[in-house]
C-alpha cells in the first residue's frame, strides 16, 4: 500500500514516531554512555528522519502540524520520564530544530533526493545541540560541553547513515509533488 497526502494513518504513524522518539530520548539523556556521549544521542536523530519523511509525504505545513503535536505530546510525557529542566529544555529545543528542518528541507525539496534531508537534519541537529545541552546543563556538574559534541558527532553521523532508510521509505510514500525525484 503506498501512502499518499490523503492516507491519514501516515500523518498518525508520523506523529506516533515523533512522541516515542522524543520521550526515548529524553529519558535516554539522563544516562551518559561515555563523557562524550548519552543514550539519547542514539534516539534523537531519527525524529529528523520522520520530520522530512512527513515533510517528503504531505509538505511543510502537515510537517509543521507533525512537529507541533509532537512538541506536546512529548514534553507532557518528558514530564513524567525525565527532568523539568530536561523537559523545557528538549520541548525548545525540539521545537527550534525541528522548524527549521522543515524549512530547509522545503527550500532543498527539487534538489537531488539526499540534499534536502542531508542538509535539513545537519541543520537541525546544530541547532538543537546547542539549545538542548546550554538549557539542559549548563550551570550544572555535568560536562555538557563535551557530552554536546559526543552528541554533534553521532546526530552527524547518524544523518548519513540515515539516507539510506530515508531513500528506501521514499519508494512507499508519493511526494506531494509526484514527481520523479532527481
């Protein structure tokens, strides 16, 4: 079954992600793996991936509707499984990053099909690094400047790798425009 811009269970499934997504990872934060690196560094990257999938499927305004439910529902349940500070500090984050994704990745939507995901997320993910660790820990015993660059280092990567999944799942979704994509 291909998902269109008028298939809802897609928006719902978009949607889905992004909370489990986000909640994961604030939780996930909370627990370093290495002083350059926490659990969540490993979940938080794929929400790029269902932001431009969301955005590829049904535009930027559905994308935008994605991201705002998602900020939420996330931070609601961030309340319950991570830190107040975490929390705010995720949901504004979040929220800055994963706008300009969508903006990014719109303005690089006609390029070749790895650009506009390559250079939405690598944006984003500056972005929302910055925000999150500052808000985070900053002021706090926690070596944040390292754990954010540990965490620079694996959203980058993790963008990469994720080209591949992204260009994979394009073939189950019609883009908005129906074109065939350079």
């Amino acid at each position: 079954m291909k998902i269109t811009p008028s298939f809802p269970g897609g928006m719902i499934l978009a949607l889905a992600a992004m909370v489990v997504l986000v909640s994961a990872s604030n939780y996930l934060v909370q627990f370093p793996l290495s002083d350059w690196l926490t659990w969540g560094a490993l979940t938080y990257p794929a929400t790029f991936l269902v932001t431009d999938l969301t955005n590829r499927a049904y535009g930027p305004q559905r994308a935008r509707q994605v991201v705002y439910a998602g900020f939420a529902l996330a931070v609601v349940c961030s309340l319950w499984l991570a830190t107040p500070r975490i929390a705010l500090a995720s949901g504004t984050a979040f929220l800055a990053a994963q706008l300009l994704d969508v903006y990014v990745f719109n303005r690089l939507r006609e390029t070749r099909w790895w650009k506009a995901p390559l250079a939405s997320s690598t944006a984003g993910s500056v972005v929302d690094t910055a925000i999150f660790f500052t808000l985070a820990f900053a002021g706090t015993a926690v070596p944040f400047v390292t754990l954010a660059a540990g965490d620079l280092a694996v959203k980058l990567a993790l963008a990469l790798l994720f080209l591949s999944p992204f260009r994979l799942l394009m073939a189950a979704i019609r883009p908005l425009n129906a074109q065939r994509l350079p």
